[in-house]
C-alpha cells in the first residue's frame, strides 16, 4: 500500500502488486524485480508470520483497483480470506 500524494488519512492510500520476477511479454517469470527483503523486524508476540521491511529500490509495480482507494481493496481480500479461514475450519470439524 503506498499514499500516491492524494488526500491525507485513509483515503489517499493505493494498493499495488510487486512481483518478485517481472512477467515477459508471454507473462512466464522474466527479470528478477527490484524488491528486496531489507531487514526481519523482532517482534514480540506471534512469531509464526515473519515481519519484514521490504525494499522497492527500482521495482516495478502495478496498480491493483482504483488509485486512492486501496484500503477498501485490501479489506475486501481480507473479509473473503476470513470467510475462507472459518468456512475451512467447519468443513475440518
């Protein structure tokens, strides 16, 4: 998510896809992109999901939705992964 100089808050925040290899004209795997895992951040807490800061030096990224409205984006794919996570553990059950 990065705020693409739109209005403050919420409301000025974009949500972009970043690969980890750039797609060739056929869109297999080309180049390796520009992002880089800088450092693991220690946290306390839940330590089963790895935290890190990620580098965008040079990377080539794509818009995902409408710019400025990437908060309601992101809640989106998180409401359906919650229904997926609950739907899994009834189903498991």
């Amino acid at each position: 998510m990065v705020r693409t100089g739109a209005p403050m808050g919420t409301k000025g925040i974009s949500l972009f896809t970043v690969p980890k290899f750039v797609p060739d004209a056929g869109g297999a795997a080309g180049a390796r992109n520009g992002i880089k895992c800088g450092s693991i951040e220690h946290k306390m807490g839940i330590h089963g999901n790895a935290t890190c800061v990620m580098n965008l030096d040079g990377a080539k990224g794509w818009l995902v939705g409408e710019e400025n409205k990437g908060l309601n984006a992101i809640f989106v794919m998180m409401n359906a992964a919650r229904r997926g996570s609950a739907w899994a553990c009834r189903v498991s059950a």
